[in-house]
C-alpha cells in the first residue's frame, strides 16, 4: 500500500534539518520501503518540509516508520500527515 507522509518543518528547524540529513537518508536505505521523497520548499526556496510515498503493509507501518525517521527523532516536524495514496500518472 502507497501512504504519503506530509512533515512540515517547525519555524527554524533548517539546521534541524542540515545536521540529521545524512542519518535520514541512510534510514530511507536501510528501510528499502520509500518509493520516492524529497524536501518541501518555503517561499525562499529552502528546505521546509518533507513528502515522502512509503510501499508499506499498513497505515501501522507507516506510522512506525515516521516515528522512527531520525529527522522525527530530532523534533524537525512540527506536524505529520499520514495520508493513503494512489499513484495515477508517472
């Protein structure tokens, strides 16, 4: 099942942000479940947030997942959205 996670940064959060970038990615790696991601962008064009689709079991499991982003565990967001999604073009 494809869920969206939507994660919007807390105001300030870009060094937040800078310093667990690394340990982020390598759990996107490690996990093997993220079908694609990337940084949301504020105004300025700054890294802001994340959309990222997991290919996971269940809601549970995705829920697990953001809990256990290293981006999650640092404090960045200030509110996750886990949302069901249906891929239609791409």
């Amino acid at each position: 099942m494809l869920i969206a996670l939507i994660c919007t940064d807390k105001k300030g959060g870009l060094d937040t942000r800078k310093a667990n970038r690394d340990a982020h990615l390598g759990y996107i790696a490690e996990t093997d479940v993220v079908a694609m991601a990337g940084p949301l962008l504020d105004e300025a064009g700054e890294m802001a947030g994340s959309l990222v689709i997991l290919d996971v079991a269940d809601a549970s499991a995705a829920q697990s997942w953001a809990d256990n982003d290293p981006y999650a565990k640092a404090g960045l967001f200030s509110d996750v959205r886990i949302q069901p999604w249906k891929k239609v073009i791409g």
